[in-house]
C-alpha cells in the first residue's frame, strides 16, 4: 500500500498551487471536471498527488503545529538554503523545531496556515 493522494481545502486554489510549484516544484496536471468547484491537482512524486479544493470558509486548524497535524516531506538537504528562501519570498513562514533529531529538518507555515516538515531525504530514521 503507498499514499495516492492528500487533499487540502484553500480559499484561494490558484495562488496555494503556484505557492507549492514554486517552493517545492509540485507540477500541476490534469484532473477530472467533474469538480463542481475550484480545484487542481500536483503531482508530488510519480503516483502521489496533492488535490487543492475551494472552500469559501476555510480556516486552519489550531491544532497545526509540530506536536499536532503536519505534513512531512522529503528534501535533499543541500538544497534546504534555497527552499527557505523561496518558501519565504513566497509567503511561507519559517517554525523553529521544538525536538532535536539527529538529522536536518525544518517546519514552515504555508499561507493556508498548514504545517509542514522538510525532513533530509537522505537521514537515518531513528530508533528507540
């Protein structure tokens, strides 16, 4: 079994995809028209798929945080400087970790209000 795909709500579908392409590099493809609302679809990686829909009165959850709901990504460390910098000019809002790990990782707030994880795409996962 392998995640297929995760769907996030947005009031604003356009500029929440362009932020993802943009940051992250997502690549907006084809997706079914039988919506009936604003929607478009990334690709993450071959066979995952990140589904953005319109939600008129969409609002974060107070519980997106770090020790809460997130969503971790892979990211090939030597390219983490970049990343901040794009997730910032483009709106994102850097989160300090509250837990070391004994790999690289950052938190950013996407302008939805969404937590996310960059994680090192080559670290060791960790043990008890």
């Amino acid at each position: 079994m392998s995640f297929a795909h995760l769907t996030l709500a947005t009031r604003d579908v356009e500029k929440t995809s362009a932020f993802f392409e943009k940051t992250l590099g997502w690549r907006p493809i084809l997706r079914p028209g039988n919506i009936g609302r604003d929607a478009a679809w990334l690709t993450i990686s071959p066979g995952q798929e990140l589904h953005l829909l319109r939600v008129d009165d969409f609002e974060p959850s107070p519980f997106e945080r770090e020790f809460g709901r997130h969503l971790a990504v892979e990211y090939p460390v030597e390219d983490f400087p970049a990343l901040r910098d794009r997730l910032i000019e483009s709106g994102g809002e850097l989160i300090d970790p509250i837990r070391e790990t004994p790999f690289a990782r950052f938190f950013f707030r996407d302008p939805n209000g969404y937590v996310f994880e960059v994680v090192d795409a080559d670290r060791q996962v960790e043990t008890s």
